[in-house]
C-alpha cells in the first residue's frame, strides 16, 4: 500500500491529468498552514495556472471538482493565491497504520532499481592513531551504508587505508635508527622474516611523530625518508615485510577502535592493495592518449570549458617517476571496476579534498574507468571546539577518537546518575547502557546536522535527555518497551488499529512519512533526514501517549487500538535508530 502521501498525489496527478496538464504537478506536501485540519497541500496550480495562462483559483477550484467522489479523499479547500489543502480520508489512516504495524520494514518501501553502491569511509592511516576528524567520515559513512542495504541495494564498504606514502618511509627510517639490527635491514636476506611484528601500536604511534619533527627539522633526514619510500615500493624484501607489520598491527588496533564505535567495513584495502595495478594503468593512460609529457611529468589534463575555477591537470606520475595519490585512487577504481563493478561509489571524506576528487573523477571518465556520475564526493565539514576552530586538546593537540569515546560515555554515565536512571540494574548492565548513550549522543550529534555543516562539539549538550539528541530517542524507545511489557503483564495485546484523536491521527501521519525520509536522505546523501524524521516521530509518540491513554482506557478495543499504534512507533523508532548506528537499551 503506498503511503497516504503518495496516494493523494496520486489521485491529484489524475485530476490534474484531465485538465490535459502534467500529471506531476498533483505532488503533495506536509502542510504547515493548519496541519490538523488540512495535512496536505498541492502548489501545483500555481504553475499550471502560468502555462495554461488562467487564473490559478479558477484552475484549482476545477482541480478540486474533479476531486469528488474520490474515495482517498475527505476535504479539500483553496488556500491564498490558488494552493489546495487536502485532508485524507479517515479510513486511509486506519489502512495504513494497520500496513505498518503489520510489516518488518514499517512501511519502508524498498528501492525501485536496486543498485551497486561502493562506499568508501573511514580512511586512517597506518600507524597513527584515530582522532576526531575521523568521527564524521567514520559515521556518517556506516549510517549511509545501512541506509543503502536497508532500502535493497547491494553495499560494499571500504576502508581505504593510507598505508602507501612517505609515512611508511618515516616509520622504517626512525625504526632502522632505534633497532639497525633487524633482519628486515640487511639488504643480502630476502625471505624467511619472523611473523611476530617487531613493534607494537604503541611504538608505531611513537615512531611516527619522532620521524616527522627530525624530517621537519633537516632536508637530509627527509631525503632518507624518500629513499626509504622509494625502495619499498621498488619492492625491497625487507621493508615490504615491515610493511606488512606495520598493517597488520595498526589493523588490529583499528578494529577495536572501530568496533568500540559501532562501525563495520566489507573490506579491509589500503593503497598498497592496487600498486601493481599501476603501471598496467599508467601504460592505458598514455595508450589512449589520455597522459602527455609536461615538464619531465605524466599529466591528465582535466579542465573543461565553463569551469568556474581553474582546475590543474592531475599528476599521473612525478618527474622523479613516482606515482602520487592520484595514481593511486585511480587503480582503486580500476580495481573496483575489476572486482565490485559498482554502480555508483561514494567517496566519505572532508571539503578540504574537493579538488583533488574532482581531478581523479574526471581523469576516470576521461580513461572510461567510470561514467559521469558514478563516482561521488560526499563531502562533510569539521568538528569544531566553542572557540569556533578545529576541536583540538587542551595543549592544542589533535584530540584523539578513542579519547572522545572514552569522554563520551563518563559523560554519560554521570547524566544516568544525575537522572536516577538505569539505578536498579547491575554495574555491568549499568555500564552497558552508559555505552550505548554516550554513543548515540556523538553520533546523533554529528548525524543531526547537514553534512556539510561545521559544528561545534558540546558533550553537555549532546547528553541530555531533554531536546533533539541522541539520549531523549533512546529514552522514548525505552518508553515504549517499559509500555509493552506492563501491558504484557496485564494480558493486554495489541489489535485492530482504530484512529480517532488527533493526536493518533498526526502519529498515524509521522509513521507515513518514514519512506520520504528515507529517500531524502539516500537521495542526498544526508542521514539528517532521519535524525528529523526519528525526532518528530518521537515527539509525536510523546503527544499521543499524553493524551491517549493506553493502558488505563476504559474500552478494550481502543486499549487494543493504541497498544498496536505504540508497538508500530516502536519498530519505526528502532528502524530509524538502526540506521543511525543507534541501539536503544531494553530498560533505563
């Protein structure tokens, strides 16, 4: 069953139709002039009226003729200039809450084309720890690989690890520095290095910073960097096995750092994955005349006519022959092509890389690695300290991402305390629900705003159970699962679904519109559209159990009634969270 949204546009589309006028123009949309009387309105006489050349309320009041007798519809009236505000039929909101109450997806419909959709978020480094920059890509590229999986298409997330680049040549230079007698060092052995890792996560994270201030400091320890870089990707022995070490411990440590948030990846690839695809890519480029010579450098000239700014070429390979990110994005994408042949791919990462995006995605199209617009930049803006600047440490260091987890959920915990909540259950349980709220306010923190927008992180803020943060929707999930298992106790279960307040007509109204929320924020690539959507449905939820009585109503059949409608805003609400990256505790 469509939703009542869709139905009514449908209906209008028709009327419209009659008149001999486009069909589309019957769209309908949230009123927000008496909502409670006319829930719906249509703008679409006021173009048809310019292209017809008639007066917009002569045209609506034909539109509106043309309305009669229409089963979907109650009332429908001429607002203003020529608008039409409708208000469904009340059987439709008894139909279409017992569709909800009655489907796994709550109403959700599933994707029309399915497709093939790549996602590539995350990206740490090797070697160096998460910090909070990592925070946006990290969640709001697991919340749009839920939302994509949940509406039927086929997701494989990546990681894309920065593992290929002078870091990897600061790390072997300062590990040869402090232990030269590593067997990884001596040129004349070859294989049979041991598999136990010569450093630990904690000596990554030191080495890296010591290598980058002595190459900061002196051109000449920065050269035996680049020459350490130049060798293992010549393929060295022993620094590829180091290489491998250095992987494979950072990966560990990501795991755990990603699994404490919540977040998931198909694939664990990182650029040294496609180095071999490079030269193979390299050699097509100049075959099809993509490449040319400029300066002792292979380039991709990538500028078009009508650009608003001017776009440099994209360096395929430096003069000094090295490949570059570039190069290395673009065998990601062969690879891909080769492996996943994704219909579109969604590149999570920051404003600060927009350029350099927009080089590789034309370079791409232009070597017929992609077509135009399948590959995508999904751009997001910082988190910002109340000084309005990048949130950074109180010593103006990068404020790591577990550290802010860690802050997070004592946050948490105290606000639990502070509230008398989760008291009457045990340290571990307790700790458990602390988890899950100092997660859900960071996350739904970043989410709730558009991606694009900076923000400023506030922990006080993002904890309370009060207004529009992550905490208040756990705590109205919990409402609701206190209610289903009094009315449990009571024999009470749910029945046929019987609208008749207002209040259950507008919750009715907010379960509807789950599915537009969900394609505003595919559509758009914006998971804000479903911070709004669970909000509104949870203030709703709050309204209608102000004044409906559930449990204590007087007749059986509306006991029944309102029972179905809160289990139903309970399997939306969680729906919702779900796809947020949000878990709602069983109490509080």
């Amino acid at each position: 069953m469509p939703s009542i949204a869709d139905q009514l546009s449908a209906v209008l589309g028709d009327a419209f139709a009659s008149l001999e006028l486009p069909r589309e123009l019957g769209r309908v949309s949230p009123s927000k002039q008496k909502p409670e009387v006319f829930p719906f309105q249509c703008n679409g006489a006021m173009p048809a009226a310019k292209q017809a050349k008639t007066n917009p309320r002569e045209l609506a009041a034909k539109l509106i003729e043309a309305l009669h007798g229409i089963p979907q519809i109650g009332a429908a009236e001429i607002a203003g200039p020529g608008f039409i505000n409708l208000r469904p039929a009340e059987h439709l909101y008894g139909e279409r809450a017992a569709e909800i109450a009655g489907d796994d997806r709550a109403g959700a419909p599933l994707a029309a084309a399915p497709r093939t959709v790549m996602i590539d978020f995350g990206g740490p480094n090797v070697a160096k720890p998460m910090h909070v920059g990592h925070l946006r890509s990290s969640v709001l590229g697991d919340s749009l690989q839920r939302l994509f999986r949940f509406r039927g298409d086929t997701v494989v997330s990546d990681i894309h690890l920065g593992d290929w680049g002078l870091q990897m040549g600061h790390l072997i230079t300062e590990l040869h520095e402090e232990q030269p007698d590593l067997v990884y060092f001596d040129a004349a052995i070859t294989d049979g290095y041991p598999s136990e890792p010569p450093v630990t996560i904690e000596d990554l994270a030191r080495l890296y910073p010591q290598a980058s201030v002595k190459a900061k400091a002196g051109p000449e320890r920065l050269e035996i960097s680049r020459s350490a870089t130049a060798e293992l990707q010549a393929g060295r022995p022993g620094y590829r096995a180091l290489l491998r070490h250095f992987i494979d411990v950072s990966v560990a440590a990501l795991k755990r750092d990603f699994g404490a948030l919540g977040v998931h990846f198909d694939l664990w690839k990182g650029e040294s994955d496609v180095d071999p695809l490079i030269p193979g890519l390299v050699e097509d480029f100049k075959a099809r005349g993509v490449a040319e010579e400029s300066e002792g450098a292979l380039i991709v000239r990538v500028a078009r006519d009508g650009d608003k700014k001017e776009l440099a070429p994209l360096i395929l390979v430096s003069k000094t022959g090295a490949a570059l990110y570039g190069t290395t994005d673009l065998a990601t994408i062969l690879d891909r092509k080769q492996s996943v042949d994704p219909d579109l791919t969604l590149y999570v990462v920051d404003l600060a890389q927009g350029d350099h995006f927009e080089q590789v995605f034309r370079a791409a199209e232009k070597a017929g690695l992609a077509e135009e617009g399948a590959l995508e930049h999904v751009k997001f803006g910082t988190v910002n300290g109340t000084d309005g600047k990048r949130l950074r440490t109180r010593d103006g260091g990068t404020f790591r991402l577990a550290d802010l987890i860690a802050s997070a959920i004592e946050r948490a915990d105290e606000r639990l305390k502070e509230a008398g909540l989760a008291a009457d259950v045990s340290a571990e349980e307790h700790a458990r629900v602390a988890r899950m709220v100092g997660l859900a306010a960071i996350k739904f923190a970043d989410l709730q705003n558009y991606r694009t927008t900076n923000y400023v992180f506030d922990l006080d803020r993002f904890t309370s159970f009060e207004g529009k943060t992550g905490p208040y929707l756990l705590y109205a999930a919990v409402r609701v699962k206190s209610l289903m298992r009094r009315a449990a106790e009571a024999g009470v279960t749910p029945g046929e679904i019987l609208v008749d307040a207002q209040e259950e007509r507008d919750l009715v109204l907010c379960l509807d519109a789950f599915g537009a929320a969900l394609d505003n924020a595919a559509d758009n690539r914006a998971p804000n559209a479903l911070c709004d959507h669970a909000f509104t449905l949870a203030q709703a939820f709050s309204k209608f159990y102000s004044a409906c009585p559930v449990l204590v109503a007087e007749d059986d059949a509306v006991k029944a009634s309102r029972l179905a409608l809160a289990e139903a805003t309970l399997k939306q609400l969680e729906l919702c969270l779900g796809l947020l990256g949000l878990e709602a505790p069983e109490r509080m």
